[in-house]
C-alpha cells in the first residue's frame, strides 16, 4: 500500500472543538488508553465526513484496524449529533435572536440502496436516498435538523411526522417553504401560487416567495459541501446522526469564521 500526505479544508479550531468533546467523553466514561490521542481521533473523523475517505483509508493513514477506525468515528458522531439542538430549543433561539422568518426545506441523502428497497427511492429524485427536513435562518444558517425517513416519503408528509408544523404553530414565526409543502395545516408556513396563467399579483408574490427562500436553501448546500452526505455507503438509519453531526460542525466553522 502506497502513503502519501494530504490537507483537509478545515480549521485548527474545529479539531480542537471535536478533540475536546471526545477529551471529555473519555474523562466521563473512565477511558484510560487509546490508540489515538484526542487531537488524532478527531482528525480521523474529520477526514471521513469531509472528504468521504473509506475506512480502510484512513484506518491506514492512522495505524489503527478498520474496525477500530468505524468504533472511532461512531462513537464521535453521535458525541456531534447530542450537541443538535431539539426543535423547540432551536425555534426558541429564534424568537429570541428576533429572526425575521425561517426557511423549511427537505433535502434527500443519497445512499447505495438497491432497486428492491422501495421503501427508499424517491421518485422526485429518481435515486435512493433518505428524507431530511432541514429549517434554516434567513442568511442559510442551520437552526435544525430532523432525524431521517425513507426516501420515498414525500416532504410534507416528513414535517408532519417530526411535528415540524404543530411547533412551528406554536412559535409564531413566518416559514417559507416550496410547493411540496402546500395544504399544510399552519398558518405561519407561507407557499408559492401553484397553477398557469396565475395573476401577475401572484407571480410577484412567487418571485418574492423565491427571492427570500433562495439564501435559506443554501442550508442543504453547506451539509452537502461535506462530501460523506453526496452518497451514503453505511446503513440509511445513520442518515440522521450524519446530518445531525455535520450541521453542528458547519455552524460552528461559520461562527468561528465570523469571530475571525
């Protein structure tokens, strides 16, 4: 096997941030010796969601087993994915920081499931794939990120399983969302004018719907500029760990980059 050194787009900071969440996993749970320090554990990891390198691959570059590569990342994922706020943690925030209106959007994880898994083919898409519903701030921050269902289930159908609408309600807030969404039951969740030869009034108001949603669905841009989520080779159920996890650290890489 031939090695060779590569970089990685990321900053020192966000390894540190990781290196100190497994820092402190370790101390709690009374974990004495490992193969990889903190700072290696967390670059390994960094690696595979970023970059989409197998764990043959970076188990290689870092001297460990495959299998003890997969312990690492699993256990670090879900250490990322805890730190995910809860919807009503995430709408509060909102209200709080005077948010103007929010984004709701679907986006599909792409996976290798084969043609028998009906369940996960999204006929929207015409791949398989699972079902995330992501609401994002007026400027494409990521506020929240569901768990994942299966591809073939259609958007509004997910936001009411995950009790997007209900909370939303709630909240009070203005929600911009695309046509998928209509005949959703809140009243705060605002979709484009379907039909042809609709009114100039209401095609104004689509280009404006479209003008204000646009900077919200950039959310799904950034997770999927961590290239793990373009084509997912594990089991769909980590679907929604994944982008939990990766929500996480993209918002921490923009508010470090805003501090800097």
């Amino acid at each position: 096997m031939l090695f060779y050194r590569a970089a990685v787009d990321l900053s020192r900071s966000t390894l540190n941030y990781v290196a100190g969440l497994i820092r402190r996993h370790r101390k709690a749970i009374g974990s004495i010796w490992r193969r990889l320090n903190p700072g290696q554990q967390a670059l390994m990891v960094l690696i595979h969601l970023r970059k989409d390198e197998t764990f043959a691959e970076i188990s290689a570059g870092f001297g460990v087993s495959a299998t003890t590569a997969w312990r690492y990342v699993q256990e670090t994922v879900m250490l990322l994915s805890a730190r995910s706020p809860k919807l009503t943690q995430a709408l509060r925030k909102a209200k709080q920081d005077g948010l103007t209106h929010l984004i709701l959007d679907g986006t599909l994880i792409h996976t290798d499931r084969v043609r028998a898994d009906r369940p996960y083919f999204s006929g929207k898409h015409r791949i398989h794939g699972m079902n995330v519903q992501v609401i994002a701030g007026p400027d494409g921050t990521i506020l929240w990120t569901s768990g994942a269902m299966p591809g073939s289930m259609h958007d509004l159908t997910a936001a009411r399983v995950w009790g997007i609408l209900r909370e939303l309600e709630k909240a009070g807030i203005l929600t911009l969302a695309d046509k998928g969404y209509q005949g959703a039951e809140a009243t705060v969740v605002i979709t484009p004018y379907k039909g042809r030869n609709k009114p100039q009034s209401q095609k104004q108001a689509n280009r404006s719907h479209a003008k204000l949603r646009g900077p919200g669905e950039r959310a799904n841009a950034q997770l999927k500029s961590w290239r793990i989520l373009r084509k997912l080779r594990c089991s769909p159920s980590k679907a929604g760990h994944l982008v939990k996890a990766i929500a996480v650290l993209q918002n921490h890489r923009v508010a470090q980059g805003a501090r800097g």
